[in-house]
C-alpha cells in the first residue's frame, strides 16, 4: 500500500486518539495503534510503485545489489517518497482538520509517522539485514497479502481510493 493510503487511513481510524490530550498512555496508545493498523492495511490486497533503488528479489540471482545509494534513481524515489507522505498528511489534515494546538500537531505526527513506520523499517532491512531488522521484516512479510496488483496498478490504486472515501465517509 502507498504511504499516504496508510497515513489517511490510519489517521481516520485513530482520529478520536488524536483529539486527546498528549498524556504518555494517549502516546502509547496512538503509537501502538497507528503501527499495528499498518499491518491490518497490509493483509488487503493493493498496489505499491515500485522504488528504482531497491530492485525486485529476483534480480538478486543477476548480479543486482540490495540497494543503490547514489544515482538519480534515489533521488527519484526519494521524491516520490516525500511527495506521497506529503500528499497523505495533507489528505489526513483535510479529513480531521486542524489539530488543535502543539497537543494536537503532536498526536498527529505520532499518528503518521507510526503509521508508515513498517516500511520505513523495510527501506532499513534492504540496507542492513540484521538484528533487529531481519526479525522485524519477517514479521511484515507475514502480515503483507501474497495477493500483489503491481501488474493491476489502475485497481490496486482504485481499490485504495475506494478505501479513502470510505474512511471519510465514517469521519462525517
């Protein structure tokens, strides 16, 4: 799934959270959430781009590397990356509105950034594969769909809009 798919959904499950107060149990309890949320997205089949710098697992067995650090496909991705969280706070920002206050911003970051967290863990494992991140990839393989729409990019996109109107819709 997309990264603003798992910010604006995330967010919309766990608006009520954010509208608290930043007490550390209302953290915790944002933090968790938002984290195991992205797991629960994962098991729905959906479509993902594909990032240059990290090549598919079967072009391993041609010589690839695990992940290119320079070249204009980082920065490609790196853009693609920061436009599609950008996008998804936006979105989120849109739905919930303005949260009030630094109280608010902050539960609201805690929300989003936890929520993409996973796979910014996996953007680590295709560097560093060890402790702990071997153990945490296993652990996201697990739980993502073996259903892959990379070839049905127009309904894996569909179906995460649909999904988005949703959330939306049980908002108002």
């Amino acid at each position: 799934m997309i990264i603003s798919s798992h910010i604006i959904l995330t967010v919309a499950a766990v608006s009520p959270i954010i509208e608290r107060s930043a007490t550390l149990s209302n953290i915790s309890l944002a933090f968790a959430l938002s984290f195991l949320i992205h797991y629960f997205l994962d098991f729905i089949p959906h479509w993902d781009y594909k990032l240059l710098s990290i090549p598919d697992p079967g072009d391993k067995a041609k010589g690839e590397k695990n992940f290119v650090f320079v070249g204009t496909n980082l920065a490609i991705d790196a853009l693609k990356t920061f436009f599609d969280c950008l996008f998804g706070v936006a979105v989120a920002f849109f739905m919930i509105g303005s949260p009030d206050g630094a109280e608010g911003i902050l539960m609201f970051a805690i929300v989003a950034a936890s929520s993409i967290l996973p796979d910014v863990m996996e953007l680590v494992y295709a560097v560093w594969k060890k402790f702990p991140f071997n153990y945490l990839h296993k652990i996201h393989s697990f739980f993502h769909t073996n259903i892959k729409l990379k070839e049905r990019a127009v309904f894996g996109a569909l179906l995460q809009l649909i999904m988005i109107i949703a959330a939306f819709l049980t908002i108002f």
